[in-house]
C-alpha cells in the first residue's frame, strides 16, 4: 500500500522522490521482489475523478477528442462529457507501479476491454490481483477492473516484469 | 488531420471545443464518417517527449513510480528517467480521436506490447493503420507502432466503434 504525503520525518531516502520541478514527496511503498509475490494477492484503490484530471490528460497527450473536453458536444450520445478510457488505464497502471508489484516493476503487455464511460464525479474503484507467476523470468501476470458502484468500466490483464 | 489553432476567423460552431477553464481552440478535424473509411488508410503523428507531459502524467494518474520521475532512482536500471508506457498509449489513443477514424469514435479494446522506454527529448512518431472493418457494428480494428528512429517502443491494436 502507497502512502503520499509531504510530511516526512521517517521518510527514508529511497522513497523520497522527485514529482515535479522542485516538489518532493515521500512514497511509502511496499516495493515488493518476486519472491514475495503470490497467486490470489490483490490491490484496490478509489479515486474520485475530477474535470482537472480529465483536462489535465487531454493536455498530456493530445488527445482533445470534444467527448472528453466539450459537455455541450458530448450531451447527446452520453449525457455529458466522460472521461478517456486510457486514463483510467492509468489508474490500472498506477497501482501496479506503486502497490502490486510495486516500484521497480515495468509493464510487458496490457490488453483492455471498455465497457462503460467514467464520468467527473464518479469515485472509480480498481481491483487488481495476481493470477500467473513466472519465476525464470521474474514475471507477474495480473488482471484487473475498474467500475463505479456495480457497474463495470473496464475488464484488462497485464504482464509485468520485475526487477529482483 | 487534426490542427490546433487559438486564432479561428473560419471555424464552425463544432469545430469550437473547450479545453479547459475558459480556454477554447478550434480543432479543425476531419471527423469521419464510417462509410468513409477504407482498408489500408493511414494516419501519423510525431511528439517531441518532454519532461513536463511524464510529470503531468504522473499527477492525472497518481504513476509516481520514481522510474519515472526520480533520475537519480532509474539511472543504475535506464540511465535516466522513462516515460510511462501508458502516456505512448495515450498519444495513440489521441490519433484515433482526433485524426483516424476522428472524433465521435470511441474505443471498444487495446492490445498493447512494450517492447522500449521513451525518454525526455524522444521524437515519438505514431503510426496507425486500418486493418478490418465491420460495417454492421460500424467497427474499425487499427493497428499501430510507436518509435523513436529505428527502435519500436511499442506495437497496438484497437477497436473502435464510430457513431455515424
């Protein structure tokens, strides 16, 4: 589990880390190696999604599709502006790099499927959990959803590869 | 093709998108119809990589893994910061949203395989191509690779399902 916090006393450092010019922050992470991995061990986060984060991943990639940035062109089709699917990938991508497996684990492959829109508001839950282990590689392979309440956003698998 | 403009004498009421607080531009895309796609067709686009996208990428998802923020923490593993795999992903999504099919389309599934990091200062090119058309569903199956020169950072393939 991940802690974020500017406040740190005990902050060893290692998980003091740089995340922008000038800002610090310490991440008490679990930075877990493959030995400690196990078939069945699970991550969850919820993250309530904002318009700035929306606009904010519109500004990182390019991508100004008017479903995302526009209400009055996205009112028709989904009552609204939604959220890209691939930021909430990067919530998916997120808890692997900081909670299961943790830091020091890079990504080999995802493979999505969307099945609903987030929207601003929505408070986005995502479920990861451990489903292969491959030792001669040190590789995890873990799936994954994201939904709001019972409705499911998105279904995805990964392999991610560590580095001890 | 996409082009941004903040100056617009020529653009129509559709084309005006909003970006963010009180922020406008005109997106004068081409936002294809599905009868107006044709195997083979083809769209590119090349991203100068800066830090400024990782670190913002970093903020909308909560990815704070130090390999990509901290230099001193991914020198011994990749002599310097990478970005996240997810923010190429990102740029590739951004392309079908904006150029191939174009906005008003809507991604159904990503398949995704890492295959090298990007680095700050990178000149990622994008390149997406047709590959199957479902004119039932209105569906488009795209497929594409990021690179940087002659190294392949990545190789996708998508869904996407049109509206009109």
């Amino acid at each position: 589990m991940a802690q974020l916090s500017t406040d740190f006393p005990q902050c060893l450092p290692r998980q003091m880390i740089r995340v922008g010019q000038g800002r610090k922050i310490c991440l008490y992470f679990q930075s877990m190696k493959f030995s400690e991995l196990a078939l069945g061990q699970t991550a969850t986060r919820t993250i309530r999604l904002t318009p700035e984060m929306i606009a904010g991943f519109a500004d990182v990639t390019g991508d100004h599709n008017p479903l995302h940035t526009d209400p009055a062109y996205a009112e028709p089709r989904f009552g609204g502006i939604i959220a890209h699917g691939v930021l909430l990938v990067g919530f998916f991508s997120a808890i692997l790099a900081t909670q299961l497996p943790g830091p020091g684990s890079v990504a080999r492959s995802l493979n999505v499927r969307f099945k609903a829109p987030a929207r601003p508001g929505d408070d986005v839950s995502i479920e990861v959990k451990i489903i292969e282990l491959v030792p001669k590689i040190r590789k995890a392979v873990l799936e994954g959803r994201a939904f709001v309440g019972d409705q499911i956003l998105l279904q995805i698998s990964a392999e991610a590869l560590l580095e001890e």
